[in-house]
C-alpha cells in the first residue's frame, strides 16, 4: 500500500497563478524604475495599498479596468503589463571546475569559495558554493549572516560549529542550519576537504 510523504514545512503546493504572478512582478519592477512606492502608485491608481500590494505578489486577478488605472498612473502603455505574462524561468549552468572564485570572509583562513551559480529573483537570493579547505587551511568559527544555510560534505572530514554545538560531517553527511548564529569548520579533521553549501535569504527591498 503506497503512502503519501508530507515535509515538515507544509510548504503549499503550487498553484497556477503564473499570468498573475507574471503581471503584479511587472507592475512592481515597473513602479520601482519609477521611484515610487506601493502607496505612490495606488492613490494614482484609485487602489488600495492593500489591493496594490496584492496585485504585485500575484495573489489577486486584478479586473481589466484596475489593470488599465495601474497602467495609466504609470504612464505605460497596457500592453506593456501584458508583455510579462510569458513567465521567465531562470536557470544558470557551470561547467565542471569552471565555477566563478569568490573571495569571502574565510578566504583569509584558505577557504575556497566556487559560485556554481545564480538564480534572479525578485524575493530571495540563491549562493550555491563547493567550498575547498586545503592542507594549510585554518579553523574558523565567526561566519554569521542573514538566511538559511545548507552543507553536504563531499570528502574529508570536519567538526562543524553552529551556534552552542558541534556537528562531526563526513562524506554524504549534511546540515542546514539558521545562518544567523555563529557557525563554521571548527575542527579540519581530515583535510584537504570539500563540501557543498547552499545559502538562501530574502533579498533586500529597493
């Protein structure tokens, strides 16, 4: 008998709201170019900010009618709205051993920081890194920063500090942790080393 397996975040399925989402992404790259802000645009517009803000998550099918208000307090052709309704889907591809050398806070320690990649996102920021620590590679405990962090260990082997604990990583072990506490390879056990980590956090409003 099969059975359904939930994740613990409960994370809604998506729904399909792309013209939506495609037109209130729009509407706001658009009122941003212009310097104005969420309530600028909606006493122009005869809207609520409540209706705006709305419209801009892609959360409301605005009426034709509140589409062309939007459109004139912007001074932009209705069309021009429309023309985003082909949803863009990024996507970013590095070939093997290609990845852009990134200099970071543990550079100075000899942590190797490889972006594998990016994704443009009105909401949040993606870093993929493969992070290399070579034989002269130091400890290092102090990062911290916004978002949430994810390791997979790929060789070698460390004991990784976040926050009060420390985690022993080996090949194919992983972590994801609230990157806003210290963290970091506390013990290089087996060096050289290399994993994986992926750090999201929400990008800062224009």
């Amino acid at each position: 008998m099969s059975s359904t397996y939930h994740t613990g975040s409960s994370a809604p399925v998506a729904s399909d709201r792309s013209l939506e989402r495609a037109l209130g992404a729009k509407i706001r790259d658009t009122r941003r170019e212009q310097d104005l802000s969420v309530n600028d645009l909606a006493n122009a517009a005869n809207i609520s900010g409540g209706m705006l803000s709305k419209i801009e998550n892609g959360q409301i099918s605005p009426s034709l009618s509140t589409l062309q208000s939007i459109a004139q307090a912007l001074t932009v052709p209705l069309s021009r709205l429309f023309a985003a309704s082909e949803e863009r889907r990024d996507c970013s591809f590095v070939r093997a051993k290609q990845g852009v050398v990134i200099e970071r806070r543990g550079t100075k320690v000899g942590h190797v920081y490889q972006l594998l990649g990016h994704v443009n996102d009105d909401d949040v920021v993606v870093e993929p890194y493969l992070i290399t620590l070579k034989e002269g590679a130091e400890a290092y405990t102090e990062f911290q920063h916004a978002g949430t962090e994810f390791i997979y260990m790929l060789s070698g082997e460390v004991l990784y500090r976040h926050g009060s604990k420390s985690y022993r990583l080996r090949p194919g072990d992983s972590l994801m942790f609230d990157s806003g506490a210290l963290h970091g390879p506390e013990v290089l056990v087996k060096r050289p080393m290399t994993y994986l980590s992926i750090i999201v956090y929400p990008r800062r409003p224009a």
